[in-house]
C-alpha cells in the first residue's frame, strides 16, 4: 500500500491494491505467519484483570506449559475475537485451520487510513469504497 501511494498518489488505484489485499484475506489465501500479533508483556498473567487477546495467548501459553514474564513478548494469531476465552488466540507456529477474517480486515483498513490519511481518506472513506468491490464482485457472478 505504501509502495502504490508513493507511485500512484491515486486513492482508487491505492484501494485496489488494498482490496486484494482483502479478497485474498478473505479466500483465506493468507498464510497465517503474515497475521502474527507480538506485543510485550507488562505484567504477570495473574495481574491482569481485562481479557485482552495479550491475556488470551498468555493462558494459551500457560496451557502449554511456557510462562512469559513481564518485558517478555508474546506472539499469536487472532482466530475468533468474538470469543472471550483463551480460544480467541492461537500462539504463534501452532498449526491453524482458520482466522478471524473480519479482525484483520479491520486491521487492514486502519491501516490503509494511516497510509491514505495524506490524501486525506478516513476510514469511513476506505470502507465506502470496498463496499462498491464487494458490490462489483458480486454483480459479476449474476
């Protein structure tokens, strides 16, 4: 997405470079080393008291019998955010059937709102767009 912003400066072309990048998301052609999350534990698992999906994969972890200590990272793949549970994750390199395509779309399009933010796209601009894609996508099967 960078590259086609610094070549093109055109928002169109830019969201068809980020729509395959969503179309192949959302085929599952993504292989699941591209959607690893790594962030730094700053507590003890027992500290914490949200049910992040950080929290998540250190029970994942804990289940597994590798503890991560505070300034320590943690690595995983967002498999089902809607769940609550260690479930939500899987840890990073354990074999995964599946992801969680809305999450990382979502994370796809916020990013592209940083990227595009100079030609001044938002948001709510970007999935405007991708809805006229998907719509286009769509018709051409009827």
């Amino acid at each position: 997405m960078i590259r086609a912003v610094d070549e093109y400066r055109d928002s169109e072309v830019d969201c068809e470079e980020l729509w395959s990048w969503v179309d192949r998301l959302e085929r599952g052609a993504v292989d699941s080393s591209e959607l690893v999350i790594t962030n730094c534990v700053s507590k003890k698992q027992e500290d914490y008291t949200q049910s992040t999906r950080s929290v998540a994969a250190l029970e994942q972890a804990a289940e597994l019998g590798l503890s991560r200590a505070p300034g320590q990272s943690i690595s995983y793949v967002v498999v089902d955010d809607e769940k609550r549970s260690r479930e939500r994750v899987m840890l990073a390199g354990e074999e995964l059937s599946e992801y969680d395509t809305e999450f990382y779309r979502e994370l796809l399009i916020r990013a592209a709102a940083s990227v595009l933010s100079p030609l001044r796209w938002r948001e709510s601009d970007i999935k405007a767009e991708l809805e006229q894609y998907t719509e286009s996508s769509l018709a051409s099967f009827g």
